[in-house]
C-alpha cells in the first residue's frame, strides 16, 4: 500500500468527504460517492444524445448504485471509511477493504482475507455472469460496459432485473489474501479484467499523487493545508481526451460543469503553468482547436460538441470574454517558451479581430456583448435592459490583450505589429474614457441602445485593470473600490455594489464574491501602481478562499461563506487560490 509516511496523502487525509467531493483520479470519468454505508459511482459526462439537455447529467442516477460490502451471509456490513487522495480505507467487522483507482477507467477494491459479500445496482440494460463475474452493457445511442472481475473464489454470482438495472450478488472466499474485485467502466468495447496485486497498485496509486504535489512550489505554512488540497482538486478534475475534448483539460466542476469552457481554461491554465507548462499550454490549445473560420472561440467544449450558439434569453453567438493572449502571456512570463507564442499568434489575432469586425455594431470603436453569456457574467443587472450592452469589462479584455499581443509580437520578431498592438489598445483605452466615463460619479457606464445602464458593480471600475487609465481616473477607480459602502466588504469584491439596489449577495452575478474577479483586480492593480491595495486585496482573497474546506463557485461578500447554489469543488478558485498563494509566497520570500 501507499507510504503512510507521504507528508501529503496524510495532510489531506479525510479532506474527501465522498459527499459532495467525490474520489476520483487524473483522466478519469468515475466520480464515488458514499451515502448511508453504500457507494456509488457517478460519471462526469454529458450524454446529450440519450438526454436533449445540457445539464441533465447533474439529476442523472448514478451508473453503479447501492455498492454494499456485507458479510458471507449477505448482510451489510457497517463501515468506518478512512480517505486519502490515492486511497479508501474501509474498516469492517471482517477486516479492511481499501479502493484506488488502477487506471483511469478501473478501480481496484482489495479484498480483507476472508469470506465477504458485495453487491451493487448498475442502471444499465444488459447483463451476463462469467466464471471470474461478468459482464454489463448499456445499449443504443449511448453505449457504456461495465465488467466486474475477481481473482477470488466465487461462491455465489446472481443477476436481477429490477426497473430498468441489473443487481449483482457476488458472495467471495478471499481468505487465501492478496485478492481483489476490479470494476471496469468503459465506453469501449474491450475490457480490463486482469487483476494485479494489491501492493503494486497502491504503491503505483500513492507514488502519482505524491509526485503531483512535490512538483507544486512551496507556500507559506499558514496557506499549506489549502494550497494541497487545491492542487488535489486540480488533478482529480482533468478530464480524458475524448471526441470534441480534444486534449486533457479541467472540467470547472466535478459534478455541476463538465467540459471545458473558456475563460475557466484561462485561469486553470495560470495554475498548471507552475507544474507542467505542456498541461498549461493544452487547456489554451483545445479552445483554439475548435475556433472557428471567423476567429470567434466556442463558449464552452464537451465530449459531444460545442457551444457557439444559443436561443435563451436571447438569441445569438456566445463565446467568452478574450482573455486568451493575456493568458498566454502570463505562462511565457513563467516558461519563457517562444515557440508556443509563435504557435498560437496567428489564432489570437484573429479571434482579437472577430471582436472589433463582429461586434462593433455602432462603429464608435467599442465592442458590445450580444449574449449575456459571453460576459461570463450570465445573469448580472448589467443585462437588465437587453442587449446588446457596451460593456467596460468587455473593452478592458480587449485592452488587455492588444496589449499582450504587442508584448508576444516582440518576442517572436512581429516587430511592426508589436508597435501596431500598442498603438491599438493606447487608442481603445482613450475611446473609453471619451464616451464611457462620468467625471461627476467617477466610473465608466455601461450602455444599452445609447442609454446608460444603472448597475454599478465592479466591472464599472474595470478599465484600471489595462494600467493605461491616468493618474486622476485610476484614483477615482481605487477609490470606488475601497469604499465600504460600495465594493470593500469583508470579503471583497461583491459583484454588485452593496448600496445597489439589486444587490442580491446569494444570487451568482448579482452580489457574490467571484475569485476570477478579484484575481484580475488584483493584477491591475499591480499594473496601475496600487501595489499595497493590490496586496490587501489578495491577502483577502486568499483568507476567503481558506475559510472553508472545500473551493466553491462564488462567496457570500459579508459572511465569506458559500452561497447555496454555489457550485463545490470549484476549478478557477482552487487555481487562482494556488497562484495567489505562490505570489505572496515569492514575496515574502523575497522581503526576508
């Protein structure tokens, strides 16, 4: 079995809960859950086909239900289960079961030396028992196989039928020791039914995620317990290559998102840069393996298409905001690798381009949003008017990233087109101030159909975030965003101002703390000169993402907690809480 001595398997012991965190490993669709002394097994995929529903995979039962472990007369046993990143150890009155993962499509429950049960529910249509257990398939437009299989001795193997499952009875003689069930789930034709020894499998199980976490650069003590778990849920949430998912990429949850969508690839990106830039570079290549003709880059990606196009709340294109050469800047800055520049300058410009050709619809040199989806802020007051909106936030991006492009331009010999993107993102951040800002209140409006939209949240104060705002703008900005009646709770930045009247702090983009939100303040104001806000800024940040035992999609501003329909094991604040940590980290590293 795995070293117990592992300082990180033992500092994360427990930190699974198997209830909304499940065990899962690098790669893997097999998502397991505990609840009332049985298991089961989820899996992270869509199946739109079989469902017509974008997220009907949230309420789906689970594909293994009701895995028991009982005793050699079939009655259940009870459990005391025991986690770790690479294992589960389950005490039972007749010794230790413990589960790992072989390979990303199998696990591997080793048996105690000793007669025992197991039984199981599988929501599949087809069943057959074999000599070693058997095999299950489902059929039609999705097809899924499940083979179950034991080096012990069968002493019973019974297959039901009961609405629509299979129920499987396996009494087992494992007495002789070192035997074991594996449970193969596949969307293959061919099956893993070769059982190796358990002390190769843990030692293989332990040794993955040890060096995961030894790769990780050191934090400050007091971030380390949080620091790892993050860097579990970074690798726990990759997903396999498969159809559209073109390269192994993060999903933003486990559970509540599965599949690949912009801007989350940014800002995972930003964490894997610090222990494997190839897997950094990936999740920014799958987006561009989809681009289309026209420069514009897919919403989202998943294992059977993707997104560019929806018809609610209203109809037409969706992407997400560019922030796609700023992010690649950012992991040149820690690889200082020029040929992924090089590869990946061409499919920026083009997508910089879709921007300002598609999406200028008033010809003033300022983009609009033309689905609300494409801010990433789906449901925030700044859509309340209809679209489509001229956003602060929007023009910011695209600041930004003229900016970066000037930056990777340079490096990779674009010498006039360094100087051109300048030139670009210089003159969008003066149109901004010509048409967007209010010298009287001190921010930049959005607008709707000419008409100022009355919202004020943080994305009002987003042109300080390009560091080309002057002096006596960016002060307003700051300004605006530590003020405690508006921005600077106790857990900054609330997505709407708190004296706004549709501040709603449990409802997603309508008061929430976001991390990604913070993140890019954060970074602007490092580029604007507010150095010792923005190191407030992050100081906080980094205590919200620590108060709780698990990362979520967004945060009460005042409470610091998570808001009820806040998704769990949540990637962008587990990755921007990794690379927060590792900044202050560096820095007082550096001051000592």
């Amino acid at each position: 079995m795995a070293k117990r001595s592992s300082p990180y398997l033992q500092l994360l012991k427990n930190r699974i809960n198997l209830r909304q965190i499940p065990f899962s490993e690098r790669g893997s669709r097999l998502l397991v859950f505990l609840e009332y002394n049985h298991f089961s097994v989820r899996l992270a995929e869509r199946w739109i086909k079989l469902s017509g529903k974008l997220a009907a995979y949230r309420n789906r039962p689970p594909l293994i239900d009701r895995f028991t472990l009982n005793d050699e007369s079939g009655n259940h046993l009870p459990l005391t289960v025991t986690t770790f990143p690479d294992r589960i150890e389950i005490e039972t009155p007749v010794g230790i079961f413990r589960l790992a993962f072989l390979d990303s499509e199998t696990l591997y429950l080793a048996l105690p030396s000793a007669r025992c049960g197991i039984s199981f529910r599988a929501l599949l249509d087809q069943a057959q028992a074999d000599r070693r257990g058997g095999i299950l398939g489902l059929t039609g437009d999705i097809r899924r196989n499940v083979a179950y299989t034991t080096n012990a001795r069968i002493l019973q193997n019974d297959i039901s039928s009961e609405d629509g499952t299979r129920e499987i009875q396996l009494k087992l003689d494992a007495s002789s020791g070192n035997q074991a069930l594996l449970l193969n789930i596949t969307p293959r034709l061919g099956f893993n039914r070769w059982v190796p020894q358990p002390e190769g499998v843990f030692k293989a199980a332990g040794r993955r995620w040890n060096d995961w976490f030894a790769a990780a650069p050191p934090v400050l003590e007091k971030y380390r317990e949080q620091y790892y778990y993050a860097w579990w849920l970074m690798r726990a949430g990759l997903l396999s290559t498969r159809y559209y998912t073109t390269r192994e990429v993060m999903a933003p949850s486990m559970t509540y998102y599965i599949g690949a969508w912009q801007w989350d690839n940014f800002f995972h990106a930003l964490a894997y840069r610090h222990v494997d830039p190839g897997l950094a570079h990936d999740q920014l290549r799958i987006l561009l393996d989809h681009q289309r003709q026209d420069g514009m880059i897919p919403d989202a990606i998943h294992d059977e298409g993707i997104v560019t196009h929806l018809d609610f709340p209203v109809e037409a294109d969706v992407t997400k905001p560019p922030l796609l050469g700023w992010a690649a800047w950012k992991l040149y800055e820690q690889d200082h690798d020029r040929e992924f520049l090089d590869e990946i300058y061409g499919p920026v410009v083009k997508w910089n381009n879709w921007w300002f050709e598609k999406n200028d619809l008033d010809q003033n040199g300022l983009c609009e949003y033309q689905h609300p989806f494409s801010s990433g802020l789906d449901d925030s007051p700044l859509w309340d008017s209809g679209m489509p909106v001229e956003s602060p936030d929007l023009n910011s991006y695209l600041c930004l990233q003229q900016d970066a492009l000037s930056r990777i331009a340079q490096v990779i010999g674009e010498e006039q087109d360094a100087v051109m993107w300048s030139q670009r993102a210089a003159e969008l951040a003066q149109r901004m101030i010509q048409l967007s800002w209010d010298e009287k209140v001190g921010v930049f409006w959005a607008t709707h159909a000419g008409e100022r939209v009355h919202a004020l949240t943080p994305f009002n104060l987003f042109p300080l975030i390009t560091g080309r705002m002057p002096p006596s703008i960016a002060a307003r900005l700051a300004q605006h965003l530590t003020d405690p009646k508006e921005f600077w709770t106790s857990y900054p930045v609330p997505s709407v101002a708190l004296d706004d009247q549709k501040f709603n702090p449990l409802q997603m983009w309508r008061g929430p703390t976001w991390a990604n939100i913070n993140y890019l303040l954060i970074d602007g104001l490092f580029r604007s000169g507010f150095d010792v806000l923005a190191r407030e800024l992050r100081a906080r940040t980094l205590v919200l993402l620590s108060g709780q035992r698990d990362f979520f999609e967004y945060y009460h501003p005042v409470s610091g907690e998570n808001p009820p329909k806040a998704a769990p094991i949540y990637g962008w604040s587990a990755a921007l809480f990794i690379d927060l940590a590792i900044q202050a980290t560096r820095e007082e590293s550096e001051g000592g």
